[in-house]
C-alpha cells in the first residue's frame, strides 16, 4: 500500500511537473519573440526622434541664414535711405540751388535795368513803366510793343 501511494504520488508529481512546465513553456514560449520586437520598435522610435530632430535643425538653420539675409538687407535698406535723405538736404539748400540755377541753367540775377515795375493802381488798366533813357533801342521798341500789346488786351 506503501508502495501504490508513493507510485500515485510519484504519478501526481510527474503530472504536476509537466503541467508546469507546459505552463512555463508556453509563457517563456510566447515570450521569448516579444523582445525582437520590443527592441525594434524601440530602435524604430529612436530612428524617427533622430529625424524629427535633424529635419528640425535644417528647418532652424534655414530661418537662420534667411533671417541674417533679411538683417543684411535692413542695413543696406537704411544706408541707402540716409544717403537719399542727405541728397533731398543738399538739394533743398538755397546755396545748392543758387550754384544749379548760375552754372547748369545758365540764369544770372537781374541788374536794376533789367527790372520793370507794373503798376496796379487802376484796376481797369495796366500801365508799365517807360524804361530809362540809358536803355539801348532795342529794348524800349520791344517794351512799347509790349505796352501795346497790354491796352490791346485790356
């Protein structure tokens, strides 16, 4: 009797045995392709953030180099505006403008002679002044044609 239960126990424990090793098996079985996989999904999410990273960096070395172009640009932009405005003083200035109106126009102030004097007492009428007798002739036939031009018109 001794000896049935130790065979049944025996028997019980091979089967026990057997049935853990199935158990263990099959876990360890089952597990034992999941690390490829977890290690290729970690080295394919590696692989990605690498990429997201350069491509980012390319991204930010391109407005890099377009923003000191444009930086670049804004400087010249502003020298050249001060040059212009330097100009628009220089033109403005009543010495500049003397000196293009003498030698580049060709215009010379007026003597006393040269000026002739309307008079507007009469609203009707325009009288011009008869010019002086140190005129030459020309000039007082062409200023009496004028004045009859004028009470022509008038």
């Amino acid at each position: 009797m001794v000896a049935a239960t130790r065979e049944s126990t025996a028997r019980r424990l091979n089967e026990r045995e057997t049935e853990i090793k199935s158990i263990e098996g099959g876990r360890y079985g089952k597990k034992a392709g999941t690390p490829y996989f977890k290690y290729a999904f970690i080295a394919l999410c590696i692989f990605a953030a690498l990429t997201v990273i350069i491509f980012e960096n390319m991204k930010v070395t391109e407005l890099s180099t377009q923003n000191s172009r444009l930086k670049s640009e804004i400087t010249e932009l502003n020298e050249n505006a001060k040059m212009l405005n330097a100009r628009i003083e220089r033109k403005y200035n009543l010495s500049y403008v003397e000196d293009y109106a003498k030698n580049v126009l060709g215009m010379v102030k007026l003597d006393k002679d040269d000026i002739k004097y309307v008079e507007l007492s009469n609203a009707d009428r325009i009288t011009v002044r008869e010019p002086e007798e140190n005129t030459s002739e020309l000039v007082q036939g062409i200023s009496k044609s004028f004045n009859i031009v004028l009470e022509y018109l008038n």
